[in-house]
C-alpha cells in the first residue's frame, strides 16, 4: 500500500473511525519516538543477517546451501 493509497482510505472513514484511527496513530507515534517499535522498524537486510547468523550456528545455512546447488543441477 502507498501513501496515496493509505491516503484515501483515511478520507473514506467514518468520523467515529477517524477518531480511533487518529487516536491509534498518536499511541503509535509515541511508540515509535520512544524506540519501542525498533524491531518493526529493523531493515530486511539486519533481518537477513540475523536469519543467516542463526541457520549457520545450526548448520541450517550449509543444508540449505546445498539443496539450492542440487536443485539447480536438476
């Protein structure tokens, strides 16, 4: 969704919605200056290395590897 989109949605709420939403918005804002939010705001790229870190401690990230090159030789 784009902000063009999420910008019409919000003009096609209620007036009793809006004010849920704006009141969710101000939690959410508030969240977010605060820091509590940072694992929703962690890169894809951070995750992926997180993700790899862990595969490979478990040997996850090798098998994995390997099924990718036998899938390939296919």
């Amino acid at each position: 969704m784009n902000i063009e989109e999420i910008k019409q949605a919000i003009t096609q709420l209620s007036s009793d919605d809006l004010s849920h939403f704006r009141e969710w918005f101000r939690e959410h804002e508030g969240k977010v200056k605060a820091g509590e939010l940072n694992d929703m705001q962690e890169s894809l790229e951070e995750k992926l290395k997180r993700l790899r870190g862990s595969l490979k401690g478990k040997g996850g990230l090798k098998t994995l590897m390997e099924e990718r090159r036998k899938e390939s030789l296919l």
